[in-house]
C-alpha cells in the first residue's frame, strides 16, 4: 500500500546538526510535491537530554492533512539518532517499533557526564542497545557514523542523510537528497563527501567502531631511549607495554628523577614475581596512574597546552577565519592551594582570612591572554611540586600500599593482585578524591582481616561496592 503519511523523530546533540539535517528532509518532500512540517524540542543540557526534531511529511490531496507538533510513540516511521545512546533512549521513549519503524542510529559513542563521573566504570553496555534496536525495530542500520564523518572531512548531517536516503524510507530518488544538500548553499561539496559516506556505510547493514589498538611508545629522545632500554632489561616482558607507557606519563607529569623512582618501584615489585608476571604488569598500569596524581599544577598545565586547544578546534570544526574561545569552570579550594605548596607556607596561608576567596567557582576563558598566563604561571610550579605537602603525602600513601602487595604476594599472589586494583579508589582530587581516599582506607582495612582461599575474592565484592556510589553507603553495607 502506497505510504501518503510519513512522520521522522531525529534525535541529535548540540552542534550536530539536527536542524540543518531536519531542513533537508523538509526542502527534499518540498521539492517532490509533498507538504513538510517541522518542529523541535532541545534538551534540557548537554548529554542530560539531545534535541528532538520532528519532521512530518504527508502527501497533497484535496483535503490538507493535520499534522502534530511532536512524535507520538507508535506512531514514527523513522528514527535517526546521532549516538548510540540517543539510539536507546529513542527505543525507551517508544518512537521506535518493530511492526513500523526504521531505526538508523550511530554506533559510536559520547559519554555523558554521568558516566564519566561515575565511582567505577560507570560506562552504559553499548552491546545492549545494539541488540535492543535489531529487536525493536522493523529494520536497524547502524554504523560508526563520527568515523564516517572523519573520513569525508564533513559534518555528521551529511552523514545521518545519506544514511536516510540509503535505507530507502522515504519514496524520493538519491539525486533529489542531493539536490537538496546544493540548495540549502551549506558547505556544499563537504556536505555531498559526507552524503556519499553515509549513504555507502548504510548500506552495508549494521558494523561497529573499530578498536583502537594502542602501540607501544616510540623515544624520540635520548633519555627516552635510555629509559627504555632499562624497561627492557630488567623488567618481564608482560609488563614492557604498561611501564613504558608509565614512564612516558611520568616523564611528562615531572621528571627523569620522577619516572626512574617509578621504575625502582617497579624492579622492586618484579624481584619476587613470578610468571606470567601478572603482579608487575598491573602494578606498571597502577603505579603511574597513582604516582601522576592531580593537582591544581597538573590541570593548569593541561588546560592550556597547544594540543588540548588544537583538539578542541577540531572538534568544533573551526575555520581557517575563525577565533576559538573556551571557557572553563574551575573551583579550587584553599586547600588544593595549600597541597602545592611546602608544608611550613601551606599551614601559614590557612592561618590567614582568605577562604571566603575559595568558596565558589569561577568562570575562566583559558584563552584570554590575562587567564592564560595565570595558568602557565600555576603550571611553571612543576619543578616544585617534589617539596610541596602533597607530594610528600602521596608519596607515603603509594609507599605504604606497595609495602602491603609485597607482603602479601608471596602467601596469597590473587590477594595482592587485588590490592593492586584497590588503587581504582585513587582518583580526581578536591572533594573527588577525598571521598575514594576514605573508601580506599576502608578497603585496606578490611583487607588485613581477609584470609583463606576466598580473601581475593571477597576484597574484589569489597572494592566493587566502593565503587557502586559516592556516599559509600553500598561499601558500609558490605562491610557490615
């Protein structure tokens, strides 16, 4: 039966082009002598909430359809989403079906703030909705549309249209998609490369990102060299890949003095390993996240580095005639102030009335010439950070914990692999870091009490529940 009626929800986040792709589709019917109705709906923040367009497409006839403002569950015919988890909460919000729907979503992902905040691995299951959309709709194209998008140097629009007009939904040929794209007068050669990709990637059915296989680092400098060449002499060859990405990390975050201290620590652990030398493989991954601890030096060092701006513009698609602002909130405390300083000025500057300068955050355009250079002042204090109380502090905590895996190792190996992972709890700082220190001193403490052939395992629960929230409650009731 000839389809006259044709409704499409388009689920996209800020800066995809949700409403360049929504106009297309209008400008498309238009052209056919359809009627086209568009409205949109933004979400409430970024990645809280994408921006719903929906488009409305009814074939003329003598009396002039009635159109709705937004979609109805069970009752779209097409679904674009821009992400795979706009693929899902496309499905949750019943736009998708399987007795109409043609689903076309991408299978890449942005994380949201909520799974990058999380305790643990707070990341949604990317093979769930995968599977979710093949069962709940009529047909499910997906593919790595960011990747598409990289390939033809375009936008992810183009992309997302291209993969409409390969699915075969709407009853117009592929020369009328692309007439479209040369009237709109965007961009229209980009816009047509990014088409095309779509277009072909769609029809190849439902494919996954590629994994990115990280390579082991390559020296470019002497010392880098030299500190290679230790790696492999005198470490197992199960942890080359970890330890020689630690020592790069360290190299950066401080020093040659740094990374070398970083792999005495590691020969200490790996004189009483044994094969496959798992304990020093993990303790090389641990180790440097632990030893590359953050401060407010670190995040002003990283905040204005020229590669962090350059991956910014890329990822706003900056023009050769366009100027790149970027403004971050940031809210350090008195105390963070304090951890970068030597102990004797840090408990002076408390002694003073100056907190109240420290209570809320602030607003910083990291590329105004003012804040810019206030950051690389705060990051020039590297060369210090070895006698401020923080490093002192972190220096004894790391001390401590390898003093416990040693000990450990030798009657219990799974035990001390697990007091290795302990070190997850580590993380951020401010207020971030001060709830996972207290859960990691939890941890630890239990884990003194722990014996027998279950001790691993149980530690592992324990370590798990840490975890689960930021209040430690889920922790407090598996300690009980």
């Amino acid at each position: 039966m000839e389809r006259n009626r044709i409704c499409i929800a388009i689920l996209a986040l800020g800066g995809q082009g949700g409403g360049v792709l929504a106009d297309w589709i209008q400008s498309l019917a238009r052209s056919q002598n359809w009627l086209a109705q568009g409205t949109s709906v933004p979400g409430v923040a970024q990645r809280t909430g994408s921006t719903v367009y929906y488009v409305e497409l009814a074939a003329r006839s003598e009396a002039p359809p009635i159109m709705a403002q937004m979609p109805v569950p069970g009752d779209v015919d097409i679904v674009i989403a821009s992400e795979l988890m706009e693929t899902g909460r496309a499905m949750l919000r019943g736009f998708a079906t399987p007795e109409r729907t043609t689903l076309i979503g991408s299978t890449h992902r942005i994380y949201s703030i909520a799974e990058k905040s999380a305790m643990g691995d707070g990341r949604g299951d990317s093979s769930a909705v995968i599977e979710a959309a093949r069962q709940g709709a009529q047909r499910f194209i997906g593919f790595d549309m960011e990747a598409a998008t990289e390939r033809s140097g375009s936008v992810i629009s183009s992309v997302m249209f291209g993969a409409l007009a390969a699915s075969g939904a709407l009853p117009f040929p592929r020369t009328s998609f692309e007439d479209a794209i040369r009237a709109s007068g965007i961009a229209v050669e980009g816009n047509l490369r990014g088409f095309d990709e779509g277009f072909r990637a769609a029809l190849l059915g439902v494919s996954l990102p590629e994994e990115q296989r990280p390579e082991l680092p390559e020296p470019t400098t002497d010392l880098g060299r030299r500190l290679q060449a230790r790696v492999i002499e005198r470490l197992p060859e199960a942890a080359y890949f970890n330890a020689l990405h630690g020592v790069r990390r360290l190299m950066d975050y401080q020093d040659l003095t740094y990374a070398e201290l970083y792999l005495t620590r590691l020969e200490n652990l790996a004189a009483f390993d044994r094969a496959p030398f798992e304990l020093t493989a993990e303790a090389a991954r641990y180790l440097a996240l632990w030893m590359s601890y953050e401060d407010v030096i670190r995040v002003a060092d990283l905040k204005t580095r020229a590669s962090r701006l350059e991956r910014v513009g890329a990822e706003v698609k900056l023009g050769k005639a366009q100027l790149l602002g970027v403004t971050e909130f940031m809210h350090p405390r008195l105390q963070e102030i304090r951890d970068i300083l030597p102990p004797g000025l840090g408990n002076l500057l408390a002694r003073l009335p100056i907190g109240r300068f420290f209570q809320e955050g602030r607003h910083v355009e990291t590329t105004s010439l003012r804040w810019f250079l206030v950051l690389r002042a705060l990051a020039g204090l590297r060369r210090f950070r070895p006698k401020s109380a923080r490093f002192a502090a972190e220096q004894a905590r790391i001390e401590s914990w390898l003093t416990a895996v040693a000990a450990c190792a030798p009657g219990n190996y799974h035990l001390a692999l697990e007091l290795l992972h302990c070190q997850r709890l580590v993380k951020g700082y401010g207020d971030t870091f001060e709830r996972g220190w207290r859960n990691f001193e939890r941890v630890m403490s239990a884990a003194k009490t722990l014996s027998g052939g279950d001790a691993a395992t149980r530690l592992r629960h324990l370590r798990d529940a840490a975890l689960a929230d930021d209040q430690g409650l889920a922790l407090s009731k598996a300690l009980s």
